[in-house]
C-alpha cells in the first residue's frame, strides 16, 4: 500500500471516457500505452446501461467495470445515462465535466488515427465563425450535424475534413473542444488492428460492434476480450421492443416535443409511426430521413423508454458514482474525496438519500436504467441491481 500511496501523492490522473461496450483487445491496448508513457492511475468514466448510439450495453456496468480494472484501469466511474445516451457533444462534454470534477486529471487519454497537431486544429476550425455559418446552411439543406460537419469543413480544408470523416474522431473534435480552459492535457494513442465499426478482425483487435455481432451469433469472442471470464448473461436492444412500442403510443405529442434532440416537427413523424408501424425496425425505417441518423433515432426512442428530458441533459453533472477499483484506485478515491466538490456515490443507499432534488432526478434515471436493461438481458435479472450489486473491488 505504500508504494501505491507514493503514486498517488502527485495528484494526478490519466482519464479515459469509454463505454468498454464490451472491453476488448484494443481498449488493452490503448490502456497498457498509456501506462509505457506515464505512471500515474487510469481512471476509466464509463457509460453505465444504456450506450451512446441508443442501445443497452450488451454486459451490465459491474462486469464490464471489473473487466477494466483487471486489465489496467484503477478506478472506474459511471457516466450518469442521461449523458451516455446523448449526442457526441453532450457525451463528451458530460465525461470532460466529470474529468475536470476528479480536481486530480493531468491528461484526458483517447485514441485517433491523426496527430494532436491535426485534432487541435480541426476542432478550432470548428469553433470559428465561418464555420458555424456554413454548417447551419448544410443543415438547413438536410443534412444531419456529421455530415454537414464533414461538408463545412471541407469546403473550408480539404485535409481536414478528412479528419472529421473518421467516425472515430467525431468524439476526440468535442473532447478537445471540452477541455479548452480546463488546465486538462490530451494523450492521443495511435489506433491498432481494426478501426471504428470495421466488420474486420486485425492483429487480435476486433471493432466492439463486430464483438458484439459474434456474440449474438452465438460464435466464441474469448480471444478478442480479455476478462471474458467477467462477462455472462448479454443483453439484447430487440428484446426491449414492446416496451418501447407501449412508451411511445402512451405519448402526447407535447411529451415527444420535450424529448433531447427532437426538431423540425420529427415528434409528429414518430408519433404517426408509432400509430401506425408494429415494431422498433419499422418505426425507425419510417421515421428516418436525411436529417437523422439512425443512431440519433435510437437515441429519442432511448429517451422515450427512461424518462430523459432536453432539461435533465442540459443539468451540470451533479454527482461521481463510483463503480469500481483497485488498490491503487482506492488511495486515489481518498485524494479524489478531499478535491472533489461533487457529492461522491460510493454506497448508493446512502449515497442517493443526500443528493438534492435536481441531482437525484439524474440518478432516477440511472436506476431505472438499470431495471429496464435487466429486461433486456438473455435470463431476465430481478430490479434493484443498483442497490444489491457490490462495488467492483479488484
């Protein structure tokens, strides 16, 4: 213990803001990177049920947190759901909020196939004035905020806009945006095997979308995850379907009106398809227009389902949940509790009595997360997971 109180005593952390949705060789990767170039703690701000592009994490937030912390990680915590599910500018912005709440983050650690030099300027590109003007044209045109990301920035600089099309950097442009001001560094790891949502498997690195794909498919992904022993019972977004049905046709138009993400008259397009289409794939096939990925309708029909309201999402982060750590992690907890002003959720019975009314309202929503995920699940679990399962002690 004395060794770890040593490292710890700089104050310092390396940050990562991840789903591990599932843990898998790349995140090992960019992990044990990190640790060649720095020796201080990893903490891991990991999504918790529900995921960034509108589904349920495919393994429950307690195994996917003790699987990071046996392979590298020291401490994890929750990313509140109201801002795991939400755009890559709520996302990022809500992980940064949190890095910056620790008071002990020396670096925010992600990874890219471009240099910092091209990241950074690309992401003050895309605070300038030209650009927001040629961004709201290509909007105003149709197409959704990626794309007309992509369209401005290369008619701005074609080299890039390169950058931008990468989907993998969409989330490192509002990370870098996030942190100006805040005293945070980057560490940028240069990506290996396969890339962002690549059906390829590359030097033992497969994408977590083609993990998961092989999980559904019932074919063997030990070699590609470690801490596969951590992981049982996945859970399935499909399964959730008439639970979503029934949510949506129990809406008033208003209610929809409400919903994060929600403009140009898209609640009156999902509530007559919501009416009319007798499945989650036939309700997103006729909703969907140029305007709106299929990612962002997954997303409303995830707001939908939890009860997260434009409001809730535009709250600041108003709590650290703590899910999991090690040795180490536990001294940095301690340096953490006496920087931190946020109130810290280590023991969530107790923890939840003490938060106020607005900061409780966002934990509402993690608990009910959690309840509607089990439904989710392979084997139903029981409710209340939240207050039965025990922080990750690795």
């Amino acid at each position: 213990m004395q060794n770890n109180i040593k490292k710890v005593a700089k104050m310092n952390t390396n940050t990562i803001i991840c789903e591990y949705n599932p843990f898998h060789n790349g995140h090992k990767y960019q992990i044990d990177r990190i640790k060649a170039q720095s020796d201080d703690p990893i903490t891991a701000i990991m999504s918790g049920s529900f995921t960034q592009r509108g589904d349920v994490a495919i393994y429950n937030k307690y195994q996917r947190a003790s699987s990071a912390l046996k392979n590298g990680a020291d401490l994890v915590i929750e990313l509140p759901t109201v801002y795991a599910v939400s755009s890559a500018q709520t996302f990022a912005g809500a992980g940064v909020e949190i890095s910056k709440a620790l008071g002990l983050t020396k670096s925010l650690c992600f990874s890219s196939e471009d240099s910092v030099d091209k990241l950074f300027k690309a992401a003050e590109l895309m605070e300038s004035d030209e650009f927001n003007v040629l961004i709201k044209n290509y909007m105003k045109k149709g197409q959704y905020y990626p794309q007309a990301v992509a369209t401005a920035l290369g008619e701005i600089s074609a080299e890039l806009a390169e950058v931008c099309s990468k989907p993998n950097n969409i989330l490192a442009l509002e990370y870098i945006k996030s942190i100006r001001n805040t005293g945070i560094g980057v560490t940028v790891i240069e990506r290996k095997g396969a890339s962002h949502d690549s059906n390829e498997v590359s030097e033992g690195i497969a994408s977590a979308s083609k993990i998961r794909e092989l999980i559904f498919k019932g074919n063997g992904v030990s070699e590609l995850m470690p801490g596969y022993e951590c992981y049982s019972n996945p859970a399935y977004f499909e399964k959730l379907s008439s639970a979503i049905m029934y949510r949506l046709r129990s809406m008033t138009i208003s209610e929809m009106e409400n919903l994060p993400e929600i403009s140009e008259g898209l609640e009156n397009r999902l509530y007559k398809a919501a009416r009319e289409c007798g499945s989650i794939d036939e309700l997103l096939n006729e909703a969907k227009t140029k305007r709106y990925t299929m990612a962002r309708l997954r997303r409303i029909l995830c707001y939908a389902l939890l009860g997260i309201t434009d409001d809730m999402q535009k709250t600041p982060v108003p709590y650290l949940r703590i899910l999991g750590f090690n040795s180490v992690g536990e001294t940095l907890l301690r340096e953490i509790k006496r920087k931190t002003s946020l109130p810290l959720i280590i023991n969530v019975a107790d923890g939840y009595k003490k938060l106020d009314e607005g900061a409780g309202r966002i934990f509402d929503v993690d608990l009910r997360a959690s309840d509607i995920r089990a439904l989710a699940e392979t084997i139903i679990s029981p409710c209340g997971s939240d207050f039965t399962s025990y922080i990750v002690k690795a």
